[in-house]
C-alpha cells in the first residue's frame, strides 16, 4: 500500500511538472499571437491611410460620423467642435459602462440571441435628443461589441 502511495505521489509530480511546462508554453504562444496580432494591425493601419481601398474597422468602436452631422445642425460653428467632442465622449463612456445592458433576449431554445433593445430608456432619449442617425451609431456598436469581444463590453486599447 505504501509503495502504491509512492508510486502516485511521484505520477502526481510528474503531472504538475508537465502541467507547469504547458502552462509556460501557452502563455508564449499566447504573447506570440498576441505580439503577431499587433504587428498585423499595425500593418492594416498602414495600408489604410488616405486613398486606399483598404480600411480597418474596429467592431464596437462608434462611427462618429453621424455625431459630427447633427451636431453642425444645431450649433454655431464655434461651438460644433466642443459639443461634438461632449456628445461623442459621453456615448463612448457609456458604451464601455457594463452596468448598461441595452440587450433583450428573442428566439427559442437554441436560437435564442441577444438584441439591442430599442425600448431602452437611454437609447430612446438619444433618438429624441439626437436623431435617428446617432442611435442608429451606438446601437450598431453596441450590437458588435456584443457579438464579436468575446470578453463582454470592457474593450482593450489596441
């Protein structure tokens, strides 16, 4: 009983010895990728620059586009940039806020999503205040924020 005892005691290191390496080479295979993924990105932003046909879109980032617009109907020019700068920096901190959930859930069984909900109280006053245009901006990155950052709503910086 004993020499069984020591015979799965010396498996058990041997496991945590393997399970140690393996945990060592995910990580550089993980900073691997990870340093290849900025290097790709990188790469794209330099292809994009004016001109090109190629762009680089980052999902769940708000096309600020619509902002700009609404903002240069209802301001003075001197005060467009200011109010642009307020309005787009005040979506943006919502949209990284996690304690908004602007989601419903629709479907059955396995085909059940989740969709921006456009009763939400937030978005409807957007709308009211700003137009269709610029909810149309937060909901479409709201929806790819959801779908595609696997890691929920906190964005990283890259």
């Amino acid at each position: 009983m004993i020499k069984k005892l020591e015979e799965k005691r010396c498996e058990l290191e041997e496991l945590e010895d393997t399970n140690s390496t393996l945990i060592i080479k995910e990580r550089q295979s993980t900073g691997e990728i990870q340093e290849a993924f900025t290097e790709l990105i990188r790469g794209l932003r330099d292809l994009s620059c004016e001109g090109s046909l190629i762009g680089v879109k980052r999902m769940g980032q708000v096309d600020e586009k619509p902002f700009m617009k609404v903002c240069k109907q209802k301001f003075i020019d001197e005060n467009v940039e200011v109010e642009y700068a307020m309005l787009c920096s005040k979506w943006l901190n919502a949209l990284n806020d996690s304690a908004w959930h602007p989601f419903k859930r629709v479907g059955i069984g396995e085909n059940m999503k989740e969709v921006v909900d456009d009763e939400d109280e937030k978005l409807k006053s957007l709308r009211e205040e700003w137009g269709e245009d610029v909810k149309n901006a937060v909901k479409t990155a709201l929806e790819e924020m959801n779908e595609f950052n696997p890691s929920g709503r906190e964005q990283d910086d890259q």
